[in-house]
C-alpha cells in the first residue's frame, strides 16, 4: 500500500546516480519471447500474511478470479496460515513483500532481525516505523540488508521459496542506499526484482515522472537483466488512488461494477510490454475495520478480479497473462 504521488517521491531519490540514456524499440516482454507488440501483465496481489482477512482476499482472488501473483509480509502475524496454503497450493506465483514499515496505528509488527540488529528500523514502541520517511531518517543501509535478508531466510526456513521480490510502500526505493540493497539480494539469491526498467509509460503519465528519474530505472533495470533476471517494462501502481465513493461503501455489486470498469479503463492505456499491476484484495470481516479504513477499497479489489466482466476485457483487450515464475523461467533461456 502507498500512494502514487508519495511513491513518486521517494523513487526520486534515484536521480542521484548516474544514468545513461537508453532508447529501444525492443520490449522486455519480445526479449523473453512473447510475440512483438504483446501486452502482457501479472495480476499482482500485495499484502498475503497480513490479516486473516488479507489471505481470505488473496485466496479468494486467486482461487476464484483473474489474479495470479502474490507477495508475502513476512513479519506479520498471519504467514504461517497463508505458508500453510502455499504448501497446498506449490505452484502458486508468491513472493517476498519485503517490509520496513508498520504502519498502521493499532495492529503492529516488529523487525524479524530483532531489535538488537537493527535499532535504526524501530521506532519507540520497538516496531518497525510506520512511514517511509521514518525508515529513510533513521536505518542505515546495513540494517536495511540485514532486516530483509531475514525476511528471506525466514521465507526459506519455513518451507517457502519466493518466486520475487517487491517492496511494502516502497520503502526500498525510499534511497539509492536502500534500493542498492534490495537489488544486491535478488542478484545475490537469483530471486526476480521488480522493478520497472522499460518504456515505463504509465509511470509517465500516471505518476508524472521526469525523464531523468525514468531514464535512472531504465539503467537499473539492465543491471538487473545483465545478472540473468527477468525486468519489467512498466508498473501500475495507482489503484490504491482511486477513493471508493461513500455511496456505494456497503453495496457490493456497485462496489464490484465501479471498481471492475476503472481496472477496464487503465488497461487501455497500457503499451506492449510486461505489466505489473499492484492491487489489494481482501475479505473484511468485522474486524477489519479496527485495522485499517481501507476495507472498501481493498475488497473492490477482490470483486473486480472474480467479475467475469474483468476476465472478459482482459480477453476483449487481447492481454496475455503472466507470472513472476514464467517470467524467470523464460529469462533462463535468453542468451
């Protein structure tokens, strides 16, 4: 979860290092073989392990709907039940959503590292900092490394082999520092990064990058393609912007319909290319509520991904589907 405008900030961090301008008419999707001029997306899920209700959405939209990626919390308190699922379910597309922050008020989380190893990425309370900016004031990139390497090994411990690795509220593109880290452990571990480092249209038009800032993940981006790993062309990451209108909070088929044709509409802005577009499916039960006010939006979510309406524009649209592990699968055999 994080706003476009507020992940825009942070990613400006980049323009600090030095990029070189690159232009191709060649896709990362053509690279990895799918036919010139596709528009090829991962329907991609944030936030598994957070609640009870966020892995009731999360499999919902999975098992029922068009979603077909996933990313894991790993210091919340509900992974072990959704880890439980992924054993059930091995070839489901489920990675690491690397997490820095904490930040809601009232259900909270703490590094796995533990506060000794990482002083800087805890606040008062001995949680990790409930804002981006807080984690970029106070950790070190140290302590950045050490807190998602654990995340990782936890992953590993448990049983759970993630197929990438993104990033809660962007904390990771919060600094150079920060995202050098983040990258040193996809490349170290040969996990997928994501990382937009193609045409990056949307975040254009969408998110009103400047040029240097695109032309500085273009760069990233063939690092992270020279070291053997699969890159993003472009990131749809401004659903969470789009405020449920208080009409239609407590009906679910207008909920489902409104939220279905602004997914329809963003699509046909799309380029050719691989997409990933970030959602947040969840069931909110009763409790929910007392964790957060995002329950509508995120449960417009799940509706929109099991309306056979959105699996048939997909299909009207001609958008291919894809997920991290086919993506690596096919980045194996380029040469």
């Amino acid at each position: 979860m994080y706003s476009q405008k507020a992940i825009l900030f942070f990613l400006c961090f980049i323009i600090t290092i030095t990029v070189v301008a690159q232009t191709t008419d060649t896709t990362y999707a053509e690279r990895l073989g799918f036919p010139k001029g596709s528009k090829v997306i991962i329907l991609h899920i944030d936030d598994a392990g957070m609640s009870w209700d966020s892995n009731e959405g999360v499999m919902t939209a999975l098992t029922k709907g068009a979603a077909n990626s996933t990313s894991v919390m790993m210091p919340c308190p509900w992974v072990p039940a959704f880890v439980h699922y992924l054993k059930e379910h091995p070839q489901t597309d489920a990675g690491l959503h690397l997490t820095l922050t904490s930040e809601w008020k009232a259900y909270r989380w703490g590094p796995l590292a533990g506060k000794p190893a990482v002083p800087g990425l805890t606040d008062t309370e001995g949680d990790l900092w409930p804002s981006v900016r807080d984690v970029v004031q106070h950790a070190s990139p140290g302590e950045v490394y050490t807190e998602i390497k654990a995340q990782l090994d936890r992953a590993l411990t448990i049983g759970f082999s993630p197929t990438h690795l993104d990033s809660h509220m962007g904390t990771l593109f919060g600094s150079p520092a920060f995202l050098q880290q983040y990258i040193r452990l996809g490349v170290e571990n040969r996990i997928p990064v994501m990382l937009p480092g193609g045409n990056d249209k949307l975040i254009q038009d969408e998110m009103h990058a400047p040029d240097t800032l695109v032309q500085g993940l273009r760069q990233l981006g063939k690092i992270l393609w020279d070291a053997g790993l699969p890159v993003l062309d472009d990131l749809h990451n401004y659903s969470y912007d789009w405020k449920v209108p208080d009409a239609i909070k407590n009906d679910d088929s207008k909920l489902q319909a409104w939220r279905t044709g602004k997914y329809i509409e963003s699509f046909k802005m799309l380029q050719p290319g691989v997409t990933m577009v970030i959602m947040h499916c969840t069931a909110p039960s009763e409790v929910f509520q007392y964790i957060s006010d995002s329950g509508p939006l995120r449960k417009a979510d799940m509706l929109a991904m099991v309306d056979p309406v959105f699996k048939k524009a997909l299909n009207d649209q001609h958008i291919i589907l894809t997920t991290w592990r086919e993506l690596m699968e096919r980045r194996r055999q380029v040469k």
